[in-house]
C-alpha cells in the first residue's frame, strides 16, 4: 500500500505494509513525522486523509479533540490504511537518521516489584536488542488492553535487550489496572521503541537538572545511569529533584543513592515532600540522598538559584508539575526552548 | 478604527499577562515585557491554549510554557527553536498613564476554515 505523505517539507512516500498505524509505518521507515506521545493522549500527529480508506483504532483517543472529523482529520498514531492514500500533515517532515529508528519488538516481563501501594516496577526482556537514548520511551500493548501506553525507560545501556519500566496506579487506567491486579510477570508485550526527543545528549557538554513527579523520575534515572556510567560527572554536575508525597511514596533511594556515590561529588539527588516535612534532612537510609519539603519545582528553584550555568533541564511528571517547573526552568534559570526537554504529552 | 482604552498601565505588572474585554466583547492580552506593552490574541497560534495563563514573559520573550513556542515581544519575531507560526497583534501605545489598542475587529487565528491544511498550492510543490 502506497501511503503518500504532503508536508510542510514537499512529498514523502513509503510503502505500509498494514502492520501498525501510519505514525509507527512512518517512523519505522525513517519518516520523521510529527508526535510527542504517539499513543493517542496529545493531538501532535494530526493529520488529514486526502485520499484512500484509513480507520481509527481507538474511537474515543483523547488527542482527538485536537482533529475536525468532518474535514477528514485524523490522528496517525491512531490511523490504520486498508489501501493506496494520502495524507496530508500540517508540519515539517524530515528524514530520521538511520541510527535512531523505531522497530517493533516482542518482550516478556519479568522482576515485577511493587515499589509502593501505587507504583510497580517491572522489566522486559526482548528479542533482540534496543539502542536508545536516555530519557526515551516505549510504547507498549498487551494483548488484554486495546491501545498502546507510552513509558519510558528507568534504564540505560546503549544497546541492551533488557529494558526497565515504572508505572504508577492511575484511577481505571486499564493498562495499570492489567499491571496491579494480574500476575504479569511471564506476560508478552509488543513494544515499539525507541521514541521520544526528551534525550539526554553527552556531546552537548552541559551540567543537567532533572524535575519529576512520580513515575516520571523513570526518564531521569537512565540519564542518572548514563551520565555515571561515562566519565560526564567527572566534568559536569547534575541535579536531580524527586517529587513525592510522603516518605512512604518514595522509591529508587537505593538506586540513586548508588549513582550518587558514583559521581565522587558531582551529583545531587533531592527528595521533595510535598505533603509532609522530612524527618531529617537527608534520608535515614541512605544518606546520600537529600530530603526536602514542598513541591518539587519550588525546592527546585529554591537549590538551585544561581547555579544555572551551561544547564539543560529535564522534567517529567503530572501535568501540574510540569507547568510549574518548566515556568522556574524560563523565568528563574533562563534556559531556551532547546535546553528545556520534556515529554509534551498533556 | 480607533484607537481603545483597555486598562490602565498599572493593571499589568511587569512580566506578566491579563486578559481584558473591549467593545462588549473583544478578548485582548495586554502583555507587560518590562520596557514596553504588548496586545495580542489571547490564544497561542498553535493549539489554542489561553496565552494569559499558559504564558510567560522573561527578558522580552513571551514563551508559551505548553509547547515552549516563543516571541520576542518588542519585535514580534519568533524566537527559539520551537515556534512556528508568527503571533498577531494589535498596535499598542501607553498614554496618560492607560493602554490604547488600535482595534477594527477581532484578530483571530486561522485555525478553522483557512487552516494551513486547506492550501492545495502549499501542499503540491515537492
């Protein structure tokens, strides 16, 4: 099936072969098409089909408040062809590098942990494996759950047939509640991978400061893993600042505490408590780690004033959180748009 | 056209944005950049997100903090790497202490029938 792609950049052909929808077809095939969440939630892939019979895989996709139906629109990340189209895309689309294409991957699941009442971590292994980027994601689907969810990776490597995922328990989140109430472990998952543009980039040579809510601290511990592994802390400093609840909420201390030993000095992971003061001002088990009280962007704008030198910022969390923290990343450290990395998924 | 009072110099505090109403009904941001005012639509060209809340202003930059498109506020030029449309405005002027916009109609984003996606010519060339 012959898909021709109008865009922003001239025309752009590929050959789908009906496997998945036109968002991942594209992206496999080295088309550079625009998404952030490439599962449905953020209206980035909007598209409009000239010509030929394409169908929505998820009717009720929340990104599709962002599409006029009548006109055609769809989603890509939603879009199956049954034939020749075309596809019209309101954005520039430029080849990706051959080095950084997605791929379909078969993976089972194994070292499920629940981590607290509500976050489980588990990890995969594939059928080959993955070269990605720290503070990439995959999207993965079971066959019991309709749609695909975007994680991202907790570990890095830079090429590894293993990867690690958290994922915290959301209200009737299907795929959280497939997670949380059956025994997965053994389970098969697709994954695509790897995808995302949050990325952590050695060869820019700039100290780092991660904000994240939750399970969003997945993204910034692979850079943690990738920037210890290497040598980078040994010349540049990073930052980490963890956005949880309570004490009880807390998770991968041991973790972190172990890159923070790895860095000799050169990196700074904090715990925020945003609903209760911290029993002592470091954690009682691993002391490496810093506790501190408030939401995650203020104590993060409270640590950091003034130390915002050759910065690049990560963030990563609920939507509230990130708001809050890409506002102190462009008024208080000053940072440009392409120093910011986030997952634009809201 | 004339030239409207929207608020006075003193409603919008340097760095920030407030949304205002003229003529029973116009939305209008006044934007405050420090060393001068800005009137614009009040949504981003890009996905419609209310720029009053959604907006940041630092060093003459407005930056919507959805998507990290950005203006330079003094010149109205797009600024970063993330932005890809022009923002609109109203021309602006600060006297006797008030803000004036020179408004003939609503300026609004072709976000609907005149989308980018209806230019058959645009799209053709390869």
């Amino acid at each position: 099936m012959k898909v021709t792609i109008q865009s922003k950049t001239g025309i752009a052909e590929f050959e789908a072969d009906g496997s998945s929808n036109l968002l991942y077809e594209g992206l496999k095939r080295g088309l550079g098409l625009p998404y952030e969440c490439a599962t449905g939630t953020c209206g980035t892939c909007r598209a409009r089909v000239m010509d030929g019979n394409v169908s929505l895989a998820w009717d009720d996709a929340p990104g599709l408040a962002y599409v006029k139906r009548a006109k055609n629109e769809v989603l890509l990340c939603q879009a199956h062809v049954h034939g020749d189209c075309v596809v019209r895309v309101p954005a520039k689309v430029e080849p990706l590098p051959e080095a950084a294409l997605p791929a379909d991957f078969t993976g089972r699941i194994d070292a499920v942990r629940r981590l607290t009442h509500d976050v489980i971590h588990f990890e995969v292994q594939l059928d080959r494996a993955m070269s990605f980027a720290a503070g990439q994601f995959a999207a993965l689907s079971c066959e019991d759950v309709t749609g695909a969810r975007a994680y991202s990776m907790v570990n890095h490597a830079n090429s590894t047939d293993r990867l690690a995922f958290v994922v915290k328990r959301k209200l009737g989140g299907k795929f959280s509640d497939w997670l949380f109430e059956t025994d997965v472990n053994g389970r098969t998952l697709k994954l695509l991978g790897p995808l995302g543009r949050a990325t952590f980039r050695p060869e820019e040579g700039k100290n780092f400061v991660c904000i994240a809510g939750g399970s969003g601290v997945a993204g910034m511990m692979a850079i943690a893993q990738h920037a210890t592994r290497n040598g980078y802390l040994d010349t540049h400093t990073g930052h980490i600042f963890f956005g949880v609840r309570t004490m009880e909420d807390c998770f991968y201390t041991a973790e972190f505490a172990d890159q923070v030993k790895k860095a000799k000095g050169n990196l700074e992971v904090t715990i925020a408590l945003s609903n209760e003061e911290p029993p002592q001002p470091t954690h009682p088990d691993h002391p490496e780690i810093n506790l501190a009280s408030g939401f995650v962007h203020e104590v993060a704008a409270r640590q950091m004033a003034g130390r915002y030198d050759n910065m690049v910022g990560f963030v990563a969390g609920p939507p509230p959180m990130v708001d809050g923290a890409l506002r102190m990343l462009i008024m208080e450290a000053r940072l440009p748009a392409e120093f910011i990395r986030y997952d634009k998924f809201g | 056209m004339s030239w409207k009072k929207v608020c006075k110099a003193t409603d919008v505090a340097p760095n920030t944005l407030k949304k205002f109403w003229i003529d029973g009904g116009i939305p209008i941001v006044i934007a405050n950049y420090g060393s001068g005012f800005a009137a614009i639509p009040p949504m981003c060209p890009h996905m419609e997100e209310p720029l009053e809340i959604s907006g940041v202003i630092s060093n003459c930059v407005l930056t919507c903090t959805k998507h990290l498109w950005a203006w330079n506020l003094a010149t109205l030029e797009q600024h970063g790497t993330e932005t890809e449309k022009d923002i609109k405005s109203y021309q602006c002027k600060e006297e006797n202490g008030d803000i004036l916009a020179l408004v003939e109609e609503e300026i609004v984003y072709e976000f609907d029938d005149e989308d980018d996606m209806d230019d058959d010519s645009f799209f053709a060339k390869s």
